[in-house]
C-alpha cells in the first residue's frame, strides 16, 4: 500500500449478517418524535428586509412544521451577520458550532460536515439564500444527528418570485429530512434485514414519508471518547421490501462486497436514513483505485431489480473512464462492470439527482476486489486514528483551561474520565489492528509502509494517554493540598506547565513556569522546576540568525499552509530548517513540526476522498499532487523524529 494512502478517510462498505445481529446496543427511538433545527443563513442584501426575513423564517417554519405533523417538532433559526450568533428561542448549544463550521469551511457546505460526525438528538439543516441579477439562489444540506451523517449533496433551486422562496427552501428541506431507522438483531438471510423506524409507535402517518422501495443510507455507529459517532458505509444500501408494521418494516441488503468480515470492535449497531432520491440516467465514472486514471473500454450492464447476468441496458466507458445508461432508473440502479467476460465490480447506484456523476473505483485487473476492500479498511482506520489524536489535544486544552480557573476538581474527574475513555480506546485499536493484520496475511505480504502507519499513530495516542496519567497524578497532588489554597494553585500551575511542555507549546510552557516560580517565592518548593526552566531556556535560546529564521519557519509559517502548491514549495525550507536546529542542538523545535503535518494530513486526507469522489477530470493530476505531499510530510516527520532527540 501506498504512503499516501494512510491519509485517507473513505469508509469501509461491508456488512453481514453477524455484525448486523450485535446492532442490539442503539436504543430503537420508537416512540421519540423527530427534532428538526432549521438554520437560515440570508445575504446582506436590500432586498431581504428585516421584515422580510423574519416573514421568511416563519414560513418556512410552519410549511414543514404542517408537513411533519405529530411526527417531530421544527425550530428555525436565523444566522445573523453581524456575529454568526443565532436568532430564536432554545438554541441548541452545539448548532452554533455547527453553523460556524459551515460559515468557516472552504468550500461552504460542500465540505462543512468533515469531522462532524458525532451523534446527535436532532437533525441540523442548513439553509443559505443568496440573491443575484435578480434572482433568488437557495442551497441547502442536512447533517442528521441520529445517524451523524450529512445528506449526500448540497441541494440548489433559484427563483425570480420572492413569495416562492421560503416555499422552495421548504421543499429542498423535506428532500433530504430522511425517516431514520434502527437495525435489528435478525436470524434471517444475509439479504433482509428489519429495521425499527424512529417515532414509528407513535400515532403519526408513517407511510407518507417512507414506503416500498424506498432507499436507505447505512451508518455504522461507533464508540469513540465516551461519545458516538456515525460513518456512512459505502457501497451498501438498505431498500425497503415491505410495509410499516408495529414501527418496523423489512429491508432488502444491497451491497458491492460480499466479504463476510468480523464485527470491528467499538461497533455499538447500525442505523440508516431514507435518501432523496429521484428517477434519472446514471451516468459514472470508472477510475483505477491506485492510480486514479481513468480505465476505458469496460462493459457496463445496468439493471433496476438486481444485478442481472442478462441486461438489454449495456454501454461502454470512454476514454475518460465515463458511461450513461441508455434508461432512466428510479432511486437505485444495479450495475455491474465488466473486462471481456469477467465482473470486475457490482454496485448498487443510488439517483440522487439527473446531473450527478458517481465515481466507481476498481482494483488492477487481475486483483481480487478484496485487496482493495483491505486498503479501504486500513485507510478509514488509519483516519480514525488520526482524528483520535487530534481530539486527545483537544481534551488537553481544555484541561488547562480548567485548571487555569482554578477548577482543579472538575479538571480532574474530566482527566480521570479522559483516561479511563482513551484508554479504552486504545485496547479497541489494538483489537481493530490485529484483525486487519490478520485479514491482511490472509491475502499476502503487508507492505512496511501500512504497518509503521499505524505503529506511529498507536504509539503516538500512548504517548498521549501517559501524558494524561501524569497529568492526572500532579492534579491529585494539588487536589490534596486544597487545605493551602496557595500551594494547591502553585502545584497546579507546574502540572499545567509540564502539560504544555509535552504539547510543544515551548514558548507558553516557559513564560508559565516563569510566573510561578515568581509568585512561589519559595526555592524549596520550586526547585526542581526551576532546573526544569534553566534546561528549557538554555535549549530554547537562539543560537545564531539562522537558527532564528528556522524557529520562525516551523513554528509560525510551516503550520499556516494550506494548499498543496504551497507545502509543496516550501518543503526544501522545511527540511533545511530541521537541519539548522539540529545543527545548533535545538531539539525542541523540530517537536513542533509534527504536529502540523497531522493537521496537514488529516485536511488532505479528506481534499483527497473528496476528489476521488467528485468525478472531474482533473481528479487524477490533483490527488497525484496530494499523495505526493503526503509523501513528503512522511519524510519530514522522520527527519524531525532524528532532530527531536535530546543528547
């Protein structure tokens, strides 16, 4: 496997029978009604008076409140301009950070919901109306808490009548809401499932929102630092086989790979949520799943019942790897891929809209799809474990945060929690690595590259979980001195100190351990930190206008880049900046670079899977430029490991 691509993020698409049968842990929700926060993001423009505006958040309020019924309660709420605060009563407190995320994110609410994945009570949808040359742009997407997964796209309608909009954002709204339902424990065959619908024993009109044939995304719900999280599994779709009855309703399993794998740990269940679908050509894009080119001449058979050996609706890919069914097929299409006489791949295809290109990757020809299947395993778990440790920084920052209000208790029963959490986190990562490792033997040699990946990231969050455990014993020791409210603040401020030491934040660890040494006044006391703070010092101190310049370019510059040209441009500097610390015998600064280049990697990583998905044309140049980089951050981080080393 590829350097590059343990950076990426694409979920696994399987499913079987076993793993469906421990999907006993999620509560079912039969009867807790659907809670929808509406958040309505209107340009600065004159046209959208301050009456109009509240007019239009009423609207589109009541429209879908009429249309959901006793089925759930909808709240909308106004993103104001001035702060990104919220207009309306009862905000939920993590909406505000959602909708930051959407105001924040580079390509708007295309890419918003990257790494917001956690479970929720409510469904969040977003609206932004914009007003051009006289016309009224609406473009909406969801993010559903009980699943943790966004709609699929980023839903768009204009009109040139003001009086239509809130009943087209409306509209746009109710294609996406999704009835979401619960997987159950079954002993039937590996194609059928049953699935409890949320708020489906209540007296509400169920049978309106989801019927026969209906499509249903699938999101595996995994434990993760004491919360959950929802990840759509690709490739697999749930479609409904039957009627409602008692709040539940019978599934047909659909699904590209047919690998019967074990249960991952950490897996609490299953759900899924209706998709918007329509009736429209599919029209794909078949892209080699190494390289990303485009692979041509293959026959593709499309079928609306099921992957047929014999279909009269066959075309080929061009030579830019596209194809189009001759038909249109209503919600999924079964299509199948073929070199000569041999299936390469069979996928279910939903339809979501007419213009959608859905990009198919396949393995080499001559490779069993199951070493791609393993690839795509290791690189959603090697994602995993990367957010794992971003989050695990997180949680530091909010500890000293904590601890600097003198909320010593509460910092330590939140480390205690942190600990026993990661921890736990930790043994289920191990468990999830040995299985994949075995799944691996299984298929042949695993490269190096894979293995030191998840050795780093493995060792990287134990790195972390012993910083924890010592930060949990310096609190206690504090805690203990509560009697001595000085001393209790003094030991507090070394092991917030110390914290800040193990995150390289240098600069702040030293003007802190300054601070309380001074307001100590106690050489006693102080004295072992003191020769901690004459060790940093004398490490930390500028060597020379070289090593000045170095400093500046691993701590300030390297960390602000954002694009692939630029890392890419700059990476000489960051090597020769390594070598000059090095050379003076500043081991400090080049802990600071790692750091970055998680956060470099996990962006790329999802700019990748984006690409991969996005079926342009260009996708092959842009994710070769990506994996490149990527590449390089891998060399930069040993380079920096060599310099990191204390004599």
């Amino acid at each position: 496997m590829r350097c590059w691509q343990c950076i990426a993020w694409v979920l696994l698409g399987w499913l079987t029978v076993a793993q469906f049968a421990r999907s006993q842990d999620l509560p079912t929700n039969g009867d807790v009604p659907y809670q929808l926060n509406i958040v309505l993001r209107v340009a600065d423009k004159p046209v959208f008076t301050k009456v109009y505006r509240e007019r239009m958040r009423r609207e589109i309020g009541d429209s879908f409140q009429a249309a959901l019924g006793d089925l759930g309660e909808v709240r909308v709420f106004e993103a104001t301009n001035v702060d990104g605060g919220l207009i309306g009563e009862n905000a939920p407190p993590e909406l505000s950070s959602l909708w930051r995320a959407v105001e924040t994110a580079s390509h708007g609410l295309e890419n918003a919901f990257e790494g917001h994945h956690q479970i929720r009570a409510y469904k969040a949808h977003f609206v932004l109306i914009e007003y051009q040359d006289g016309m009224f742009i609406i473009r909406a997407r969801q993010l559903d808490g009980p699943t943790g997964l966004p709609s699929p796209l980023v839903r768009e309608a204009r009109t040139r009548d003001h009086e239509l909009v809130a009943r087209t954002a409306a509209l746009l709204i109710e294609r996406d809401f999704g009835i979401v339902g619960t997987v159950l424990p079954q002993s039937s065959s590996a194609e059928e499932v049953s699935v409890a619908i949320q708020a489906g024993t209540r007296q509400a009109p169920l049978n309106e929102w989801l019927s026969k044939g209906d499509v249903l995304s699938i999101s595996c719900i995994r434990g993760e630092q004491g919360t959950q999280v929802g990840q759509r599994v690709e490739w697999a779709l749930l479609q409904v086989s039957g009627d409602m009855a008692s709040g539940k309703c019978g599934c047909r399993l659909l699904r590209r790979y047919k690998d019967r794998l074990r249960q991952e740990p950490g897996i609490a269940g299953y759900r899924c949520i209706k998709l918007g679908t329509t009736e429209a050509r599919l029209r794909l894009r078949f892209l080699d799943e190494r390289t990303l080119h485009p692979v041509p001449s293959l026959r593709i058979t499309f079928a609306q019942h099921g992957f047929e050996a014999q279909s009269s609706d066959e075309a080929a890919t061009d030579g830019a790897g596209y194809v189009e069914s001759r038909q249109a097929y209503r919600s999924v299409g079964f299509v199948r891929a073929y070199s000569g006489a041999k299936v390469r791949a069979q996928m279910p295809v939903t339809v979501l809209d007419r213009e959608r290109i859905v990009v198919c990757t396949l393995a080499a020809a001559g490779e069993s799809e199951a070493v791609g299947l393993l690839d795509q395993d290791y690189e959603r778990f090697l994602g995993h474990l990367r957010e794992g440790v971003l989050k695990e920084g997180e949680r530091t920052k909010e500890l000293n945060e904590r601890n600097e209000a003198k909320d010593l208790e509460g910092a330590l029963e939140q480390a205690e929690r942190g600990q026993r959490e990661l921890s736990a986190d930790i043994n289920s990562f191990h468990q999830e690595a040995s299985a994949l490792r075995e799944r691996a033997r299984a298929l042949g040699p695993e490269p190096s590259e894979r293995v030191q990946a998840v050795g780093d990231l493995l060792e990287k969050l134990a790195q972390q979980l012993r910083e924890l455990q010592k930060y949990c014993s310096g609190l206690k020791e504090a805690v203990s001195r509560q009697k001595d409210p000085r001393i209790a603040q003094i030991r507090a401020s070394f092991v917030r100190a110390q914290s800040l030491e193990d995150q390289a934040e240098f600069p702040a660890a030293i003007a802190l351990y300054k601070q309380t040494i001074g307001d100590a006044k106690d050489p006693e006391l102080v004295k072992e930190y003191q020769k901690k703070l004459d060790k940093l010092n004398v490490t930390w101190a500028i060597k020379n206008n070289e090593h000045e310049k170095a400093r500046a370019f691993i701590q300030d510059t390297w960390p602000k880049l954002t694009s692939v040209e630029d890392l890419s441009a700059q990476k000489p500097m960051a090597f020769a900046a390594l070598a000059t610390c090095r050379a003076v015998g500043d081991y400090l600064t080049p802990r600071i670079l790692p750091k970055a280049n998680l956060v470099h990697a996990d962006r790329l990583g999802k700019r990748l899977a984006a690409v991969t998905r996005s079926g342009n044309a260009e996708v092959a140049e842009e994710a070769k430029k990506i994996r490149e980089i990527c590449d390089d951050l891998m060399e930069l981080n040993k380079a920096a490991e060599k310099a990191s080393k204390a004599p």
